[in-house]
C-alpha cells in the first residue's frame, strides 16, 4: 500500500491535534503558524520562525522556551508554560524565542 501525504489539518484530525501550535501576530490565524508540535515530535516549522514567536496555544504538556538557540550551553533568559493560550509579548518574550522543548 502506498503512503500518502496528510495536509496539516489532516494530520491533526487523524491524530487528535498538536501538543503546542506557535504563531506571530498575537493570534490564532492559519496564515500566521510558525509550527505545530506533537508530544515531542515536529510536525511543520516554519523557516521564518526564529526569533518571530509571539503567541503560543499549549493543549498539552509544559513547554520551555529559551532566548538562546542551545538550552545547554547558553543558560540565560527561559520561561515555562503550560496548558493555555499565551501572549509572549505579555510575558516580556516577544520575538525573541530562538529554541524551546517540551519539558513536562
């Protein structure tokens, strides 16, 4: 049997919906995703999405998020999150995310 490509909603029906989805603009907006994010898995990303995150929807799990591309090597500015959807401006992240992992 051959495999077939899902389209994003596809896949997020078939498989209950993403974990985290990230967006700029402070909205929800389809034309505004950045990535969509099973329980620890990509699903898409958006090569556009560094440093541009500006509002997270988080449906399941703690997620972290970190101004420096390498959460080892570069301690500094983090902020955690869970269920909810969340302003990064509000918060004082704004554009300014660079790498994040799902922690909880």
């Amino acid at each position: 049997m051959p495999f077939q490509d899902l389209s994003s909603k596809e896949a997020e029906t078939v498989q209950g919906g993403a974990a985290m989805e990230m967006y700029e603009f402070y909205r929800v907006d389809p034309r505004n995703k950045l990535g969509s994010f099973n329980g620890g898995g990509l699903r898409t990303m958006s090569p556009r999405a560094n440093d541009r995150l500006s509002f997270v929807r988080i449906r399941e799990g703690v997620w972290t998020f970190y101004r420096f591309r390498y959460w080892i090597n570069f301690p500094g500015a983090t902020i955690s999150l869970g269920y909810g959807d969340w302003n990064l401006a509000s918060l004082g992240f704004d554009n300014s995310i660079s790498s994040f992992r799902r922690t909880g």
